[in-house]
C-alpha cells in the first residue's frame, strides 16, 4: 500500500503472545487483533489493555491456519466503506458498487447494517477511494475476477485508510449483485477464463457490455440477523468477530423505506422501527450504556433515545454512527409521533401516502392507530394507496432493461408487466437463522424450476441477498420484498397466481399461509386446517389418539399443580414446552421434580400464560425419521434416517444416517404404515417430515412437520432423486405413478451420513447438545460402509478423529463406560480418565490413567493436558449444567484448543468404530455422484 | 475444478452457493467441463445438472488431491469457495503434484 501512495492501519504481524505485547505498546491501546487466513474473523477482537491483549492474541494464534495474527492501530469510530471491484485480462477495471457500513469501525461487517450505494461521502471522497482501489486491484495483482476492498475514513479529517481486501467473492459480492442486478461471480467466472469486461454482454439490458459500472436509482439496506436466544450465554455485544447467522436485504426509494423494510424482513416480530416496552421502559442512564457499548438492538435504543428525547449528536457521539443515519432514524420517530395524533377514520390520505413511503407497513400503522392491520389495509386500498413495483436494471432506466427483478415502493408509476401466462408463487424462508437456512433455499430454487418445467411462469419472493432463489437468472419474477402478510399478499394481488407454493421456505411461509388463505389467496399442496392438526399438540394428541398413532405420554397442564400431577402419571423424564411454539424453541427435558418446580415458575411467567405440554421423555430410544411425497394415493418415502444421537437431541443437531443401520423391517414398515396414514387423514399433497422414536421394538410418533424438511436435499443427494422438484410436481398436479414411481421407499446406493456443524467457536456457551438447536450447518460424507461415510462425515465437518493417540473419557454415574473403553483399548488408544469414571474403567480390568479433575488441587490437570495438546479425543458426557463445572469447562477447551470431542455414547461408539475400519483400511475412496434417472427401478 | 465452502458456518453461509453455481453455469456457457467439489449437500451447486461432475467429499487437500488425481483437471477456480476454497487452494498449489494445473 505505502509503494501505491496509499496509507493503511500501523500494523504488525505476530506470532506469540509476547511480540502481540511489545508490538501494541509501540501503537499504542486499544489495538485489534486479527488472526490470519480465517473468515469472519474467528479468534479476533479489540483489546484496551494489556490484560485483554493477552487473552485475545493467544485465541487469535489459536485459530490461525498459520499462527499468526496481526496487531492493529484500532480505528473504533472510524466511519467503515467497501467497494467491489472487478478487472480483467485487459486491465479495465470497473466498480460495481460501493457500500456503507452504517456502524462504525469495529464492528465486523458481517455484524453491520450496511448501506448501498454510500450516503455519507463527499463526491471528492468517493473517486479518491474508487481511485485509490483501481490502483490496489492492480498493484496486488489480481489478473482478472472480482475484489471486495474495505476503507476506513476519520469522521473529521477525511482521512481515508485502506483496511482488508479480499481477492474472491464474498459476502458482500452477493450483496452487490442482488444490490445492482450485476452478477459478480458469474462475469469473475468469465474474466478467468480469458474474456474481457467489454466482451461480456450485461444480462439485464443485453444492450450494454459489462465494462459499463451499475447505476442504482434506489437505497439497498441489509441488516444482519443474530441467534442470541440460542446461545443465551453468548456475549451479545458486536465487535470484530462476525456473530451473525444470517441477513435480511431491502430495496427503497429513500433510505428510511429500505430501513424499515428491512427491518421487518428479518422477521423478528417488528413490522418496521418498532421497540420493545422493555426497551422504552429504560432510563436514559441505561440507554446512553448500550448505546456506548455496541448491542445487537441497537437501533431499537436509538429510536428510545429519540422518543426520550437524546439529540442527533448526542447519540451519534455515543454510538459514532454517521448524523446523516442518525437524522433518517429521527424522520421516522417524528412521523411516527404525526401518526399517533390520528384515529384511522380521521388518518389523512397525504400522511397515509407519505408514512407508506417511508416504509411504514400495515401492520406498524395498525399498531399505531391502534387498529386492527386487515382495516388499515382495505382503508388504504379504499384511499387508493398501493404499491408500485420498479425494476433492478443496473442502469436507471437509461436502457431498457430486459430481466424482471422487482421492489415495490410508494410512487406513480408502475414498471411490472404482468404476463398472460400462469403464474405459480413460491415463497422464499427469508433470512439464515439456526433451524432455517439454506435447505430451504435449496429448496425453492427447486420448486422454481420444477414450476417452470411444468409449464408455468415461477414468481419467487424472498428477502436474503445470500441465496440462489434470489438470483434473477433461476426464476422467471423475482420479488426482492420482506416475507410478511402486506408484501405477500400485495405481490399476490398484482400477479394474480394460479396458487401459492409454501412447502420449500421452511416456517416462513407456513405461519402466513392462514392469513393469505383468508384474503384469498389460493395456498397449494397441503390444506390449512391440516397444517393446524400438525402444528398444533393439543390437536395433533387428540388426531394421534383418533387413528390410533402411538405417541409417547402426554397431557397439558394450565398451571403448576395440572403439570406436577401429570408429570406423576406419566412418571420422569419429561420433555416440557410452551403450546403452540414450534421448532423445539424452548422445549426442555426435566429428569426430576425438583427441576419442574423451577422451571414451572419461570414456565408460567414467561411463557404468556399460555399452557404447558407435558411429554414423557423416551430415554434410550433412537430417533429416526422420514422424509415423504404423497399425492393422494402413492406414498414415496425419499429415505429412512437413523439418528446417530439418541432421542433428546434436536433432529437438526443430530448426525444421521441413511439407510438406518440398526432398525429392523418391522419398525420401518410401522413408520410406513403411520406415515401412509397421516397423509391420507390430513391430505398431504407434495413433502412432509415425520420424526418417531423407537424403543423395545415400540414406534412412537414424536412430531409431523407439514412441510419440506431440512434434510430434503440431504436425501436428494443420497438418494440421486431431485425430492424438491418431485414434490413440486406433485403439489402441481402431477402423479407419481406417471413419473415413474411405485409406493416405497428409494434405494439408498452407499450409506450417507449427515453431520451437522455447530457454531460453539464462536459463540460463547456451553456446547451440550439438547432438544433446542443450536447447529448453523450439515456436510455428508458417502460410502459402502457405514463406518467410513461416518469418518468422511465427521472429517467434513472439521472433527477429524484421530487414529492413534491418547483419548480422555469423563461420564456421569449412570452410564457404564466399558463398551466404550475396551474399544478404544483394542484399538491401541491410551486411555485417560476422571477419577470416577477411571474406577469404572478399571473394574473391566482396562488399563487407564486418571487425569485430575479442574476441581481436584492437584496439577497437572485435565485442561494442561489439554492446553499441552496431550489429549486427541476428548469424550465428555454433561453431569451438571453451568459454567462452573468440570465438564462445561472440559468441553470450552475442547474447543478452544480445538480437539475432536464428543459429547453423547452412540456418536461415541460410533466413531471408535470408524477409527477401526480406518485402522484396517485408511485409504478412502472418493466417487462422482450418479446422475437420477427417472426411468430405472427406484423404489424397492 | 471448483471447491465449493463446505457447511454453513458464521461468516460463510449461503452467499458462495450462489458464487459457487452462477461460476459453473458461466463455465458451461463457455465451454468447459466442471469438476465441483463441497462437502454439504443442502447446495444447488451440488445438484447433478450444475457440473459435470459432484464430488460431496471432505473439504481436506488429501481428499481433493485424490479428486485431482482422477479428474486431471486443467485449472482450477479459487475464488469462489469462500475463504475455505481458497485456502485450499493455495495449499493445493504448494503441493508437487498440483504443477500443471493453473490457478485462477
């Protein structure tokens, strides 16, 4: 950067802790360490002194690839840019986008609200930092493809610094192509191969070659968002490590539209800049804190501060976020304030306008003017106020533009053409959150095809800038809008679809299908009033009990003593939870009364007063499930998956296999016989998921999910079956049977095994595994033998077990360890134990060497073991909760340090036996996918 | 050959799904044969119609050496793996075997 004329943060790169130490004292605190070759910034972060240096440069060298991190001048407050840039063989170079981060430095960008084109810049200030990034593509040498450089500027002096670069696409070149409409990745393809920027034509105009930068005539706002309430331990402040699971991006004519529309995008249960009473109910002494300190609900603060009264620059000294932000936030509390003076009989039609162009939805309104939304919506509708939609163009309307990608706002003119053809409108699963991620995404991309292939125009609509279903090229319309009950149902007004397919995008779709319904709207596939049975425990026991399905004991108690009594009948462990909450959010195993006793008195404060489930508990059962198709007559089952963790461990945290690998005939074929059952009785049409338990031979139905699952693609790719597409068809019309396929289930080729990946180096918290999920993702590893696929699949998701080596066992009382060790022990493992679990050990004549608890006084103990890298397999099965026990810490350090660990038996079992057949045979083969085939003999 | 960012993760999500499966369309659009592999299966790029050839293998240099050994491809795209594909990438490219295959 110095050789280029251009200045970036003084910087060191380090490689201990000690030099981590000399290095700041030379800058000068605070300093931010950056650990090199990692993504998001794992192992990161400030420090302010030299005690937080310490902590911070150790984890960052950690989680190096190479060891090393780098120690950096810190530019807190620092306003944050990135701009995309791309350049070819040739050497012309273009920009296709600059953003803005709208939190300051500091902040990770993945962790920041980020703003397109930026706002804030002098014009002066933009072309020195397009200038200054020409001039760094070049002088790094990035031949041809696309870069994302990030830029700092000082709030007063202007002065600018360069700050990252990275040469790949990334995160923020999905953003800038669902942004402008220019697809990064796709022309940076063409550009490696040897084509130049003016040689490829510009997809959307056709007219203009590549080589012409985007011009945007609107605000694009992506707000990221967080899965604190899975990780309750989490520290829930931002900074330079990314903490996001997912984003939700919007598209307005002004930057408070975008805003407020991105902001129910996330669908966090606000319908735009909505608070909280908790955090209206906060001092000013508190607010000024959070707003110091940078929290996740930030935005929600400042809008208090505003209603409280705080100034634009008091807030903007606090938080350092830009006063041109700050001053947009102020609009919408003013207009809100304008709002509440009205009734909506007496609401003006120019307020109305002017509020619904600042992105105020219906529901925000109604809750403003206290009205019901459905009357907001038919007084607007009766004001003739409705949205517009316009076009991504990539060239602001100078050219004509040839692909339909859309944004609705508040204006005149309309440019959505609607076509003759029959349309099918699939809705997306918005933005990535735990338990609702790319399946889905998967997924509609599939139903969009699918459509198309059977004839009919596929409109998507979704709101995470991440995914394929977003990208204008798969679908016929794209609707870039927020996945609520006002977008929707406006898309659905305008376009007037055949049906809406709401299978594919996980919960999203399902909890506004009702209401869609209502308003008629024709939802295809599966009939409402059958999504309610499967949703809904009370009726799904009362269905369950009708055609005799077996489900483990239950009852729901409206208060303590109806829980107490029915947890007597049905006798302990019991599984508890909230009516009506799905995804296993909040469901808790309770092994005994003193527990419930606890756990009911935050139960009943917490939980709205609405009632509580009560299940017994399967302890010891496995968990399988099934992923199906039904057309009303022929049930096609895509496969049978074995859970790997036994029953208690959420499905989407679980590993699993298919085929089962220790399930007999007769269970698979009650789960047959159950799931052909509740397709016929609820009338399924298209994907469903059933997830059962088994044990002595009992199948027990857990749960129905009325929906694609999220193991769908993991079967299609198992299996070689595109499901998604299948089911597709199905909900369309069509029969299996004509596609070629007989009742039963698909032929498995080789064993698939899915593992899931969980975010636990990140996240602050203790890494148990239980009935809420916690993983971000899945990798599959395939082969002939069980125990191989199992070693792929765990290698794949960065738990590489080891083959020889020392392995450390610690297990509560109640659970015999000598299966286990004498496994270990055969396969020539040193053993390694707790004091209490080494006496176990013993008694089955295994040799093994107790290591002191972190409890015990003596030294060294099982965490220098650990720190010492003396431990390759850590096997921890939780004794107590919090983070003061032995094990919670046992298990930090497992991944601190970055040790495979295990946390249940049957995993446990499991890999040692796939280290054996490494043992045996280490060299794994990889193959090729087969290719489906629609004709041959697929179902057995 | 292309090296997808295998699972899900904070900071790497499904953002190179879509970089993943615009760069094997682009690809077949000009002509060449593609070799993509990544470990998760909940991706487009994975689906058969995408490349010519899916590999849902572990994301390790040992494992794509392998790969590489069969395919023999011509070049391989490092860019849009995310920061797993490309350090992959450049630890392939430090390896002998990987000489004559250009790194793009």
């Amino acid at each position: 950067m110095e050789k280029i004329g251009l200045k970036s943060p003084v910087s060191k790169e380090v490689y201990l802790v000690k030099e981590a130490l000399k290095v700041a004292k030379e800058i000068g605190y605070p300093v931010i360490v950056r650990p090199a070759y990692t993504l998001g910034g794992t192992g990161g972060g400030a420090a302010f002194n030299q005690k937080e240096l310490e902590e911070t440069a150790y984890r960052g060298i950690k989680s190096s690839r190479i060891g090393q991190v780098l120690i950096e001048q810190s530019l807190i407050g620092w306003k944050e840019y990135e701009l995309e840039v791309m350049r070819d063989l040739k050497d012309n170079v273009v920009v296709i986008c600059s953003i803005e981060n709208f939190d300051p430095m500091g902040i990770h960008t993945g962790d920041s609200i980020t703003v397109a084109p930026a706002q804030t810049l002098t014009d002066r200030e933009y072309q020195t930092m397009r200038d200054a990034s020409i001039k760094i593509i070049r002088e790094i040498g990035v031949e041809t493809g696309g870069s994302n450089i990030q830029f700092a500027i000082h709030p007063k002096t202007g002065e600018m610094l360069v700050i990252e670069m990275n040469p790949r696409v990334s995160r923020s070149s999905a953003l800038a192509s669902k942004a402008t409409g220019f697809p990064i990745a796709k022309i940076a393809t063409k550009l490696a191969v040897g084509l130049t920027l003016d040689e490829i034509p510009n997809d959307i105009t056709k007219k203009t070659p590549a080589s012409f930068e985007p011009t945007i005539d609107y605000v694009v706002v992506k707000i990221p968002r967080w899965a604190f309430e899975k990780f309750p331990k989490a520290d829930k402040l931002l900074t330079t490590q990314m903490k996001s699971v997912g984003e939700a991006m919007a598209i307005g004519r002004n930057f408070e539209e975008a805003f407020q529309k991105a902001i129910r995008s996330l669908e966090i249960g606000r319908f735009g800049l909505e608070t909280s009473q908790k955090e209206e109910g906060c001092s000013l002494k508190e607010i000024r804190q959070v707003l110091k300190t940078p929290h996740f609900k930030r935005i929600f603060f400042i809008k208090t501060a505003f209603k409280k009264g705080m100034s634009v620059k008091e807030i903007a000294d606090l938080t350092k976020i830009d006063p041109w932000f700050l001053e947009k936030m102020k609009n919408i509390v003013e207009m809100e304030k304008k709002i509440k003076k009205y009734s909506l009989k007496t609401f003006p039609k120019n307020l109305f306008f002017e509020a619904k162009t600042m992105g105020f939805s219906d529901k925000q309104l109604s809750n403003l003017l206290k009205e019901d939304e459905l009357r907001v919506r038919k007084e607007r509708k009766a004001k003739r106020i409705n949205p517009v939609y316009k076009l991504v163009d990539t060239c602001g309307a100078e050219f004509e533009a040839q692909t339909p990608y859309f944004y609705s706002t508040y204006e005149r003119e309309d440019e959505v053409k609607v076509g003759s053809k029959k349309k099918i409108m699939i809705i997306g699963s918005g933005p990535n959150r735990i338990g609702q991620g790319i399946e889905f995404d998967y997924c509609c991309v599939h139903a969009a095809l699918s459509a198309k292939e059977e004839g009919y125009e596929a409109i998507m609509v979704n709101s995470n800038p991440e995914t394929v279903s977003t990208d204008y090229e798969i679908v016929d319309k794209l609707y870039f809008e927020p996945l609520t009950f006002e977008d929707i149902l406006n898309i659905a007004e305008k376009e007037k679809p055949k049906g809406v397919i709401i299978q594919f995008g996980g919960q999203t779709p399902i909890n506004l299908c009702r209401d869609l319904e209502k308003n008629g709207v024709r939802i295809l596939g599966i009939p409402t009033w059958a999504i309610d049975i499967a949703e809904d425990r009370d009726k799904f026991y009362k269905f369950a009990e009708r055609f005799k399905i077996l489900m483990p004991e239950h009852g729901i108690a409206h208060n303590q003593k109806q829980a107490l009594k029915i947890a007597k009948k049905i006798g302990y462990p019991i599984i508890i939870r909230p009516s009506y909450v799905l995804g296993g959010a909040k469901m808790e195993i309770i092994y005994q009364e003193k527990d419930l006793m606890e756990k009911l008195g935050e139960a009943f404060g917490l939980w709205d007063g609405k009632p509580v489930l009560i299940d017994k508990f399967l302890d010891n059962a496995k968990e399988t499930e099934i992923d199906a198709i039904f057309d009303g007559k022929t049930l096609l089952v895509g496969g049978v998956m074995e859970h790997i963790e036994e029953a208690g461990v959420h499905s989407g945290d679980a590993a699993c296999v298919t085929p089962p690998y220790s399930l007999k005939n007769k269970e698979v074929a009650k789960m047959l016989e159950y799931a052909e059952k509740i397709a016929k009785q609820l009338k399924i049409i298209g994907a469903f998921n059933i997830q059962f338990a088994v044990r002595n031979g009992d199948v027990y139905i857990l749960e129905v999910n009325p929906r694609a699952s999220r193991t769908l693609p993991y079967l299609s790719k198992a299996t070689g079956f595109p499901l998604a597409k299948i089911a597709t068809k199905v909900i369309l019309g069509r029969k299996l049977k004509e596609m070629g396929f007989k009742q039963g289930i698909l032929k498995v080729p080789k064993f698939a095994v899915k593992e899931v990946v969980l975010p636990f180096d990140k996240l602050e918290g203790d890494i148990i595994l239980g009935p809420e999920m916690k993983s971000t993702g899945e990798v599959m590893g395939i082969d002939e033998k069980f125990e191989n696929a199992f070693y792929k699949a765990e290698l794949a998701a960065g738990n590489k077990l080891p083959l020889k080596g020392n392995v450390f066992i610690s297990i509560r009382e109640d659970i015999d360890p000598r299966e286990l060790a004498n496994l270990f022990h055969s396969n020539r493992f040193k053993l390694f134990a707790t004091r209490g679990t080494a006496g176990r050990i013993r008694a089955a004549k295994i040799p093994v060497k107790i290591v002191p608890k972190v409890s015990e006084p003596e030294k060294p103990n099982i965490l220098d073991y650990i720190s010492e890298k003396k431990i390759d397999l850590i096997i921890n099965l939780a004794s107590g909760k919090g983070t003061k026990t032995d094990g919670y810490r046992i298990r930090r350090a497992a991944i601190d340090y970055k040790i495979p660990y295990i946390t249940t038996i049957p995993p446990a079992l499991a890999a040692v036996k796939a280290i054996s057949s490494q043992l045996k045979n280490s060299n794994l083969k990889v193959h090729p996918l087969r290719k489906s085939n629609y004709n041959k003999n697929m179902t057995k | 050959m292309l090296i997808g960012s295998g699972p899900i993760i904070i900071g790497q999500a499904c953002e190179f799904d879509y970089s993943g499966s615009q760069a094997c369309k682009a690809l077949r659009e000009e002509g060449f044969k593609t070799i993509l592999v990544n470990s998760n299966p909940a991706t487009i790029q994975t689906d058969p119609e995408m490349a010519d050839r899916i590999y849902i293998e572990p994301l390790t240099a040992e494992i794509l050496e392998k790969i590489i050994a069969k395919e023999k491809p011509d070049a391989l795209l490092s860019t849009m793996g995310g920061q797993t594909g490309l350090n992959l990438a450049v630890e392939l490219t430090e390896k002998e075997f990987s000489k004559n295959i250009r790194l793009s």
